[in-house]
C-alpha cells in the first residue's frame, strides 16, 4: 500500500509523541522511587542518629566595672587549652541588683587555678570572701556559697570577664548569721581531697621556686612518667622532684 506524504508526517509524529510519554512515564516512577528513598534514609537518620546536646549555664555579659555580688556555686572544671595546669575552680555569681538584657537576674562567672598558697589568686579570693585560709589547715570551698564579694569585670578582647575579687567595702557585712570565719573541718572524702590537693599545690611551689615554669614542670613530668602531676601518688612527685634538682 502506497503511504501518501501526510500520513507518513502522521505515523512519524505519533512515534516521537510515544517515545515523549514513555519518557514522561519513566521520569515520574523515577521521580517518586527517589523521593521514596530520601523519604526512607530521612526517617532511618533520625531512627539511627540521635541529636545530642548538652546543656551548659549561661552567663550574662557584664559592663566593664566593679559589682557586688552573691557566690551561687563553685565547681572544679578544666581548660585543656590552657599553656598552664588546666585545672580550675569556676565560680558562679548573681550580680546583686542588675538585670541582663531579657530582664532575669543577670550572672557571671569567675575562674582560679586550684593551687592554695599565701601568694596564690585562690587564696586572695578566699580573704576577699571574709574566709581566714591558713596554711597546712583544710578549708571548704563550698563555704563561699551565698557569701557576698566586690567583683572587678574587666575587658578581655571584645568581651568581659571577672580579673578580681576584692572584699566588700567597708561597713558593709556578709549575710545574717554567715560572717563567721570557717574553722571546722569538712567530713572525708572532701577532707582527703582537699588535704591532696594543698600537697599538690605546695610541690608545686618548691618546684616553681629553682626557676622552673608550670609548663615545664608538666611537661617534664609526661617524659619522665608519663602522668601529670596530680596524677602521680605523693612518693612519685618527690622523685620527679629530685630528678629536677629540688
């Protein structure tokens, strides 16, 4: 049978149109088994990989200036990037009669190492607290909750931070029944502990004392044991300390 021009223009463009549809078709399965899938990992993820957050306490940012404040807590913490002992003691306070930006009381925190010595900023602290330390006597850190103290907010970059505590000015006392200097002594283990931790601080005042640097002391102390020394037992840290000619 002889095909006349038009028809063969028809057949051919109803060719091209089902190639179009079937191509229509298999993009839109295609389509939808994709959607399907990021649809199925989505919900996978969220069965197998749970979204973890921890919750830290939140300070306010206080204007460069000298504050009273109320100690609300005091907790031992670390700075791992710190050139020194990385052990801390982080105090937290309420800023008496100041609001942060949202109206809500506002707070700050203040660090020290944990070292105790008469030359040492914990023990300065501690004296600005209305607290009498004494040395080779253990005290309770946990004392200074709820005493009140002037602290200096100094600037530090683009922020502020707490650089002193200094005593409250004159005439001007500590909470109702809480002026009195602490002299009993704290139930064990917290006795033990602190007891440790005044040894601790006073090696490493003989071994800062012949010239060596707290970095140095830590570092020296790595090669040669491989510990730290609060890590090291109190027989372990004298004879690191004759290694180093103390």
């Amino acid at each position: 049978m002889r095909l006349s021009k038009w028809t063969v223009e028809a057949l051919l463009l109803s060719d091209e149109l089902a190639k179009l549809i079937a191509r229509n078709q298999e993009e839109e399965v295609t389509g939808t088994v994709l959607r399907n899938v990021d649809r199925q990992s989505a919900e996978e993820r969220k069965a197998t990989v749970p979204l973890l957050a921890t919750a830290k306490v939140t300070t306010s940012k206080i204007p460069v200036g000298s504050y009273i404040a109320t100690c609300t807590g005091i907790i031992e913490d670390s700075i791992p990037e710190s050139n020194f002992n990385p052990d801390i003691y982080r105090f937290y306070f309420d800023v008496d009669g100041k609001k942060d930006e949202e109206g809500n009381q506002a707070t700050t925190d203040a660090i020290s190492s944990r070292a105790l010595s008469p030359k040492s900023k914990l023990w300065d602290w501690l004296v600005a607290f209305g607290l009498r330390p004494e040395v080779g006597k253990v005290i309770d850190l946990e004392s200074v909750i709820g005493r009140k103290v002037m602290i200096v907010v100094e600037a530090h970059g683009e922020y502020t931070r707490v650089g002193k505590l200094v005593p409250l000015p004159e005439g001007m006392a500590q909470p109702a029944n809480d002026d009195a200097p602490f002299d009993t002594e704290p139930k064990q283990p917290l006795a033990d502990a602190l007891a440790e931790a005044a040894a601790l601080s006073e090696w490493f005042e003989r071994v800062k004392a012949i010239g060596f640097t707290p970095k140095e002391i830590l570092d020296h102390s790595v090669a040669m044991t491989g510990k730290t020394p609060k890590d090291l037992t109190p027989d372990e840290r004298e004879q690191l300390s004759k290694s180093m000619g103390v």
